[in-house]
C-alpha cells in the first residue's frame, strides 16, 4: 500500500511538471512573435518613411506616385469613354492636381518616385546627400527627355479638334505647318499636347544628328468649363537648357529678334524670314550670363517682349551688348504681340516689318558704352590696331620708339626749336627713315625749294656727300628718282587722291592766314583720314621781362633759382607755339653752348618731348644728345643723363 502511495505521488508531481513547461513553452513561443512582430514593424516603418518622405519637396513623394497612378487609370477611362458621356469632377480635380506645374515639383518626375528607386548608401553628410540627390534627378530627367523626344509624333498626326484647340490657346492659329516644321515642333506620343524644342547648338554644326538639350511640353488639361494648357520644361526649369529657335542660326546671319514666347518667335519668322529666338522666360532662376555668348555673334539685336514686360526688356537691354540692342516700345506695337500683329487680316506681315524697322536704339549713337569700347580697348592696350605701337617702328632713330611707342596714324607733331638749329635737316631725315618702311609721305615744302629737299634726302639716304664724287653725280643723273616730293597747298585734296599715310609741311606758319584754328583744322584732317602730319613751327619771341612783369609765370619759376632757363622753356612752350594745345606731340630741339678745355665753343644739341598725349612719356630730364654728321647730314641719337645747366641758349 505504501509502495503504491509513493507511485501515485511520484506520477502526480510529474504530470504537474509537464504542464508547467508546456504553459512555459507557450509563454516562450508568444514573447517571440511578439519580438518578431515588433521587428517586422520598425523595419516597415523605416522604409515607408525613408521612401515617402523627400527632403527637397513641399509634398511627399508617394502623394505625387499615387496622383500619377490615378491620372494614368483616369487617361485610360477618358479615352475609353464616349464623346457624349460628361467627365467626373473628381477625375478632372485629379489630373490638374498630378500636372500642376510649380517651381517646387516641376524638379521629380515619374521615374524618380517609381517604387523601386531607393538609394544604396545614405551619404556622410547632409550636403553630400543633396548633391547626390540633384545629379541622379538631373540623370534620369535627361533620360526620360531623351525618350519622350525619340517617342514623339509629327503635329499631323494629332486630331483635328486638338490640334484646333491647341493652336488658339498658344495663339498659333495663323502659323503655318511649314513654320512648325522649320522650328521641330512635334506632338506628345498621347498627341495631347505640343513640345517645343531648345537649342544650345545649331543645325548647321550638327546637321542630322542634332538633339535637344530641354523641352517645353504644353499639354491640353481639361477643367470643370474648359479646356486649358499645363506648361512643363525638362530636364528642370531652374537651369539654361538652350533656346528655342536656336538651332537654326547660320554664322551669315547678322540680326536677330527676341522674344519670350515660341507663338510671337514663329509669327516674326513666318512674316519676314528673320531669325526668331525664345529667351528664358524664368530669368529668376538661373544667371542671365549663361546665355550672353550664344548671342554675342550677332550685331544687331531685337526685343520684342510683350507690352506688359517692356520694363524687363530694358533690364535684358543694359546686360547685352547696348549699341548693338533695339527695343519695341509698346506704342510702336499698338500694345501687341507678334502673334496678335500677324492675325491681323490683311496687315499682318507689313505691321510686322514695320515695327522692326521701328526699333528704338538702347543707346545713342554719339554715346560710347564700355562694352562698346571692350574691343577697341583691348586692341589699344595689345597693339592689335596700331594705336599703342604704331603701325611702324623708327629704325635709325631707335631711341624714339621708348618714349613715342611707335609712329601712329591719326596724330598732329610739332617740330621745333631756335633758329638754325637743324630742324629741317632732322625732319627730312626723320621723314625717310619712315619712307624706308613703306609709308607713302607728302611732303609740304612752304618755305625751301623742293630740289634743295631731295637732295638733302638723297644723301642721307646713301649716308654720304655725293657732291664731292663725279662717278656718284653720274650714277645719280642716270639713274630714276622714284620719289616725288610735291609743293602744293592743297593738301587734304592730295592726300586723299594718292592715299598718303604721312604728311610733312615745312614751317605751318607760312599757311595763309595761320592761326590756332589751323591746327585744328590739320588735327581733324589727320584724325578723319587716318594720317601722321607733322609740322615745323618757329616759337615767338615772347621776352622774359614781359612775362616776369605781367606775373604770366606761375610761382614755382620764381621758387626756382638753380634751373631757370629749363623752367621757361617748361611753362613758355605753350604760350610761345602755336598749335600747342592742339599737337599730340611737341618734340623740341635745344642747343647749348659748351667750352671745351681748350677754351672752343661747342654747340650741342639736344632733343625734347614736352607733349605725348596718347602713350609713351615726355622726355624733360633726361635728354636725349644729338649728333650731327655734316658729311652724311645724319644725325644719331645717344641718351645722356644730365641736367640743362644754365647758360643755355634756347
């Protein structure tokens, strides 16, 4: 009995102990469903927030994939259903909601908020996510732009009544199928809607295998009482994707009218065959500069913006090139567009022309802008035109080219200093140094025999006195003297007849009835018709006692006491010369009297710049010492560092 007991307590303590694992088995089983549970959970939410949520857009990403699915299903039902059956309010609020074009959600397209887009790695950084984020947004808006265009329809294959609807809602009712044709206008695969290429290249570099670089799709959206038109741009509308018209710039064409709007760019081509092209009309959204330089080939440009934006137009204005700008003023369109101009019955394409030809010029044509001067001040400081170099170098006065820079056309030169000095004979030689080089000179002897100056020539030339040898007086009697030195007092007439480039008269004075205003006639002369004259001029007599007693001398002659002749000389030169305010180069001749230790007097001759208006720099304290050979009557030119000591005889 007691053994059986035992067995019976023994069964029962296990069978409570079975069921306790098993309650401990269940309990076991549910904590890890619930732990699963709760994994599978956070994960699912980690994945709908990471795909949903965009960091750059006002609305969710999977707000604009669920209004594109609706708008796909909702397209489906609108083609399906028949022309009388009337549309669904809630379809139509759909579709303009999927297709509402803003700045914010123009930038994502279908593609990128498909399902299975999600990126690989999340980025170190906040920046580095955003840039990575805009090039594989900008990549697949290229890519879909690039199949939209190859899937694309010639217009005539749309419905009549699209088509119809299409061009009166983008004023195109009076452009022509050839025109849209010429500008590659073509039709969406839905044939719903028009797209306008643009261009950052022309057709005649790339010929057929040209492609465009953006779109602008006008689509038909159909409201509650009408039907309207929903704009978007690919790739993106925040950056330049070309022009629209671009493509058909020819490097002949000179002139080009800009618009905003491809009906008013399509209606000035169609009227009088000139090049029309589509400006951005989103200036707030990328640098104006970027398309600047497709537009700097042109030397003639039109604005024909709408009335309502003529202010914009003059802003566009001043960033172009202005002398090369016209603008529309809205009272020369009558308040019009170019594609409200050409519907008119009739008029159209003469009102068109002649609102062109109307233009008004952004700047006047006696007004000089800098980006008119940009080129002629770039030739100025390179050289390219002459202006700084001048158009020859002296070579046997080779000191000059330091300060002068070069013989340049269009100046006025004074030569002068005391008589018997020598400037005759350094002026003939100065004018031959410049023959020597090809620059055809008239030479204006008023004062010497014109013998006298081709002799004088002659031997400098030949650096040698050829009255002393009767072999070199035959050789010069046989042979035939090619240059002509002309003594006339006509000298404009005979300057422009013979296309003369250097013009030398011997002492202006002698002109009749010589005055400053014939300086300023020479001035003009050789400014108008591109050529160097040069000119000697005697100073007046102008006595130092009359200036000392009419206090004509500033205050620094009299502060200066160890230089006085230098002083006179300095201030004296333009009250003594005529013609000095209006020469853009005075050079001077000096003489100075010089014993030597054996007691002889030496003259000694000096050459002066007091004027170089247009380049270079005046040479007054550093002279230049001239000397003189009387066998070849040349004279060298040596730099000497020293001062004018008085006694100088000038």
């Amino acid at each position: 009995m007691t053994k059986n007991t035992v067995n019976f307590t023994y069964y029962k303590t296990m069978v409570s102990l079975k069921q306790e694992l098993q309650v401990l088995d269940y309990f076991g089983a549910f904590c890890v469903f619930i732990s699963f549970f709760v994994i599978i959970l956070i994960i699912s939410v980690t994945c709908i927030l990471w795909f949903c949520v965009s960091p750059t857009d006002d609305v969710t990403v999977f707000a604009k994939w669920n209004l594109l699915r609706r708008k796909r299903s909702y397209d489906v039902k609108v083609e399906q259903r028949p022309l009388n059956q009337p549309v669904s309010k809630r379809g139509v609020v759909v579709a303009a909601a999927a297709f509402r074009t803003t700045a914010a959600t123009t930038t994502t397209t279908t593609s990128q908020i498909t399902p299975p887009y999600l990126p690989k790695q999340q980025p170190a950084t906040v920046e580095d996510e955003q840039n990575s984020c805009v090039l594989e947004r900008t990549e697949l808006r290229k890519r879909d732009m690039n199949e939209l265009w190859d899937q694309s329809l010639p217009v005539s294959h749309m419905s009549l009544a699209k088509l119809s609807r299409l061009k009166q809602l983008l004023y195109l009712r009076n452009v022509t199928d050839v025109t849209l044709n010429r500008y590659n206008v073509r039709a969406l695969p839905s044939l719903d809607g028009l797209i306008f290429p643009r261009y950052s290249v022309t057709l005649e570099m790339m010929g057929s295998q040209i492609r465009p670089s953006g779109l602008k799709i006008c689509r038909l959206v159909e409201t509650i009482n009408m039907m309207t038109v929903a704009d978007e741009v690919l790739p993106s509308v925040s950056t330049f994707n070309g022009m629209f018209g671009y493509h058909l710039v020819r490097q002949s064409d000179s002139e080009v009218v800009l618009t905003l709007n491809e009906a008013d760019a399509m209606s000035i081509f169609q009227a009088c065959s000139k090049l029309a092209v589509v400006l951005p009309d989103n200036p707030g959204h990328f640098n104006v500069e970027l398309f600047l330089p497709y537009l700097e080939e042109f030397t003639k440009i039109t604005l024909w913006l709408p009335p309502e934006k003529y202010n914009r137009a003059k802003q566009l204005s001043k960033k172009l090139l202005s002398n090369q700008c016209y603008l529309i003023s809205p009272k020369a369109c009558n308040n019009l567009r170019a594609a409200e101009t050409l519907a008119i019955p009739g008029k159209g394409r003469e009102l068109i022309n002649g609102v062109i030809r109307q233009g008004e010029a952004v700047v006047h044509k006696y007004v000089d802008t800098l980006a008119m001067l940009r080129d002629p001040v770039r030739s100025f400081l390179f050289g390219y035109n002459g202006q700084t170099c001048g158009v020859v170098q002296w070579k046997r006065f080779s000191l000059l080219n330091n300060y002068l820079k070069g013989f340049r056309l269009g100046e006025l030169t004074l030569l002068t200093g005391p008589f018997g000095c020598g400037k005759k004979t350094f002026l003939c030689e100065y004018a031959l140094d410049l023959c020597d080089q090809n620059m055809v000179t008239l030479w204006c002897g008023l004062e010497l025999p014109s013998i006298r100056v081709v002799a004088t020539m002659i031997e400098q030339y030949a650096r040698y006195n050829l009255s002393t040898s009767f072999d070199d007086q035959r050789r010069i009697s046989q042979g035939s003297l090619a240059t002509a030195i002309i003594r006339l007092l006509a000298i404009e007439y005979h300057a422009s007849a013979q296309d003369v480039q250097h013009v030398v008269i011997d002492n202006a004075l002698l002109i009749h009835d010589c005055s400053s205003q014939t300086f300023t006639e020479l001035k003009r002369f050789a400014s108008s018709k591109n050529l160097h004259i040069t000119a000697i001029v005697h100073p007046k007599k102008v006595p130092l006692i009359l200036l000392l007693q009419f206090h004509l001398l500033p205050i620094e002659f009299y502060q200066e006491v160890e230089n006085p002749i230098a002083t006179i000389s300095a201030y004296s030169i333009y009250s003594s010369l005529i013609g000095a305010y209006e020469a853009d180069n005075i050079l001077q001749i000096t003489t100075h009297i010089n014993k030597n230790q054996q007691q002889q007097c030496e003259l000694e001759k000096y050459l002066q710049i007091w004027k170089n208006r247009n380049v270079g720099e005046l040479l007054i304290g550093c002279l230049v010492e001239m000397h003189f050979d009387p066998l070849s009557k040349c004279h060298s030119l040596v730099m000497r560092k020293k001062k004018i000591r008085p006694g100088c005889v000038d």
